[in-house]
C-alpha cells in the first residue's frame, strides 16, 4: 500500500459493548468529559459513577443503553479533537444512536432522553424467560437462518445479520428451541444470548408503537460525515433518511454485513472500534480480512495516521455474538 494517510471509518459498539468502568478511560479528556458531564446534567445522577456498579449495567437494561451510547459519544468526540477525521460512522444496535449524535445528527440531550425512555419502553417486551435471541454461528449463517425462520415460522425473525458466519435469531423461547433443532441438523450451532430482549423483531411491535411519538419529537441535522444505518446498510448525510431508518430501526433487522461492506466502498481503508473491548471489529474483518482494524478503549489510542506499508495478517472468522444488540 502507498504511505499517505488512510481513510478511517469508526464503528460504535451496541450493547454488547457494555462494561463497567468503560467510561472512566475518558474521563481525563476535556471533550469526552464535557459529553459525560452533559449525560449527567440529562440523567440527574453521576452517571460515571453509576456505570462502574457491574450489577446495575448487568440488571438494569436503562444503565446499559445510555452508558454504551454516552461513552462511545465520548471516545468520538476525544478522537477527532485530537486530530480524527473519518470519512464514515455506523453503530450496532443501539451504537447507532451514538453515530448519530457522534456526527451531529442528533443532539447529544435528545438522545440520551429517548434512549433512557426506549430502554425503560423494552420492559413491555417479552421477558427474556419468554423470548430471547440467539446466534447462528458457522459458515453460510444467513441461508440457513433464513431457512429455519420460514421452517419454524411464528415470530421467529432474522434480528442481525452480523457477518457471513454469524446471524442472530430472535423469537419466543419455544420458536427458538426448534430453531436449534434445525440449526443443529444443518451443521452449524446456536448459541443463546442470555439476558436480551428480542428486539429487531415483530415482538417488539407495540414497544416501537409506544417511541413512534418521542421519534417524531428529535431536532435532526445533517452530520458531518455519512451515517450507515442498521436498516439499510447505506451511507448516508441526508436526516430525512437517517429519521426513517430510526423510525424502523427497533423492528427492522440490523444489517451489519452490509454495512462492513458500505465503509469500504465509501473508502474507508482503515477503521477504528469506540469500545473497551473488541465487539465489531471482528465482525468487519468476516467481510474484509486484511482490513486494519484498531481499538479506541481510550484517548491514549493511538489514532491512524499512515497506511500500512505491508497487509496485516488475515483475521480468522470467529463469530463474535453481538448479543443481540438492541
């Protein structure tokens, strides 16, 4: 490869992304303290101090939303005050929401209003002891993930295509104990995520019914690079859009293959990861195995400035379960 600067995508992890004390890598950099401090004002609680419990990030699904999306917000705004400038964004499940206020699309108190009264709207849902999801793992997920649903039929819908060897499945729990079945004797495994909610899926109808209001409410703008939402995988500036795929996004299956597929084709030649741990970026290298892929658990990362003068080594396609981010 030539030595000139690459072109860098970011991904923001979804749920799947949580861990306790994530936040606090940022907390010494003025931009992601502003952002942080920001959520609190929003919240009315140190919210710094309330993501470091593990129980409550663990039990409580309103601590895990708003803390993936604040801190990955967060870690944007240290990265490109020191100097980032990427050329597209796309978050995973409720990443998503991050994306959108990374960019500007969405003012950061608006969202972490809605996604504070969607996590508590998820409690209508199906309980996780009725319904859940679960990951297709192995290589041709998607054929056979679509084949078991229209076997198995009911409400059992194709949630995530995360890559081509993984798939997430959600449904209630006897849809997906014959979904195993199936899955089992076409050669691949199903793994349950436990604890989730079966979004991206018809169960949670009536939950999408109730945030139709609140959606319609949000002050859009355009961003300042494309967003590339999980409804239809296409980058995108235009806020009439990126509404209507947030307006589908809880029922609509999150289409992550074909977004890893989108950076690249909107000249990403590198891509950054906002997480504490690697979530997505294994899922991008499924679809593009030499692609550079760097983790930004903290402002300490070291941001991309050059291309590689040589391939880094192909990555092996392990399904990473996203956790059925919702």
């Amino acid at each position: 490869m030539s030595g000139g600067p690459p072109a860098v995508a970011v991904v923001l992890a979804g749920e799947a992304g949580v861990r306790a004390g994530a936040v606090d890598a940022w907390l010494a950099d003025d931009a992601a303290r502003q952002v942080v401090d920001e959520a609190s004002a929003v919240v009315g609680r140190d919210v710094a101090t309330w993501w470091r419990d593990p129980l409550a990030l663990s039990c409580d699904t309103t601590a895990a939303h708003v803390e993936v999306v604040v801190s990955g917000v967060a870690g944007y705004r240290s990265l490109v005050a020191r100097g980032l400038r990427p050329v597209v964004v796309a978050g995973h499940g409720v990443g998503e929401y991050a994306a959108l206020v990374a960019t500007g699309a969405l003012p950061l108190d608006q969202a972490v209003e809605l996604v504070h009264w969607r996590a508590e709207l998820l409690s209508l849902s199906p309980r996780p002891s009725c319904a859940g999801m679960a990951a297709v793992v192995g290589p041709g997920a998607a054929g056979v993930a679509r084949t078991v649903v229209a076997d198995v039929g009911g409400a059992l819908a194709v949630a995530s295509v995360d890559g081509p060897a993984q798939v997430v499945l959600a449904g209630a729990c006897d849809e997906l104990a014959r979904a195993r079945e199936a899955v089992h004797a076409a050669g691949l495994d199903l793994v349950r995520l436990p604890g989730r909610t079966a979004c991206h899926s018809p169960l949670v109808e009536t939950t999408a019914r109730h945030l139709a209001a609140a959606l319609a409410d949000l002050e859009w703008s355009e961003p300042d690079v494309p967003v590339v939402p999980n409804a239809d995988g296409r980058p995108t500036r235009d806020p009439q859009q990126l509404a209507r795929c947030l307006r589908a996004h809880l029922t609509s299956t999150v289409q992550w293959e074909a977004t890893s597929r989108a950076l690249v084709e909107a000249g990403a030649t590198a891509v950054v990861e906002v997480a504490a741990v690697p979530v997505l970026g294994p899922l991008v290298r499924q679809v593009h195995p030499d692609l550079p892929v760097h983790l930004a658990a903290g402002p300490g990362t070291p941001i991309p400035t050059t291309s590689p003068t040589t391939s880094p080594e192909p990555a092996t396609a392990v399904p990473v379960p996203t956790g059925g981010d919702s």
